[in-house]
C-alpha cells in the first residue's frame, strides 16, 4: 500500500489550490502508471487498466465507484471489454488537486 493511498482527501471548495509542479513531481512517484492529460486547459490523472473479460472490468469498476462514493469525489470511468480508463479531477477548481492524486492510489490497491 502506498504512503499516497492511506492519506485522507479533504473537502475541495472552488478556491482550494491546484497542485504545484513539486507536489506533482512528489505524488507521481507513488503513482508512476498515471499519464497526466491535458483536456481543453484541464489537468486530469488517466490511466487504462487491463482485465480478463468484461466481468472483471465491471467488477473493477464498481470498486471503484465505492472509493469514490465514500470520499465523495467521482472520477470518469469509462468500462470496455477487458479495459477500464479511470480519469480523476477536481471540478471545482477545473484540475488537479491532491485528492486526486490519493484517489489514483486507491485505484491502484483496488486494482491488486
């Protein structure tokens, strides 16, 4: 488990800062298969994970809709046959705030 993953998301108002470019440097070492994507000036943490079957990947996908329920912070999911991409950003302030950074690394441990 990542030191990253066992941190606690705090509430994000729409004037919470943005992560800095140290702060990125910092939470990507826990996170390394993230790819940071830029969409339309909005920083997002991407990354596809790979599964079996569709069953797998649906079952991947509801844990993690409850990570997300129970931190109140909802990532975009996109489920395929054998794939799940999971997007995390902070909508409120249109990127990337350090909940998001906790919330891939919990995606990470739901992946194991």
């Amino acid at each position: 488990m990542s030191q990253l993953s066992e941190q606690q998301c705090e509430a994000c108002s729409i004037d919470a800062p943005k992560v800095t470019e140290d702060e990125i440097e910092q939470y990507k070492a826990d996170i390394p298969e993230w790819q940071i994507v830029d969409r339309d000036g909005i920083m997002q943490l991407e990354r596809t994970f790979k599964f079996r079957d569709f069953q797998q990947a649906l079952d991947f996908t509801q844990r993690v809709g409850e990570i997300a329920e129970q931190a109140d912070h909802h990532p975009a999911i996109l489920t395929e046959y054998g794939k799940v991409t999971v997007t995390w950003w902070s909508h409120k302030i249109k990127g990337l705030h350090r909940n998001d950074f906790i919330l891939a690394a919990r995606t990470d441990e739901v992946a194991k």
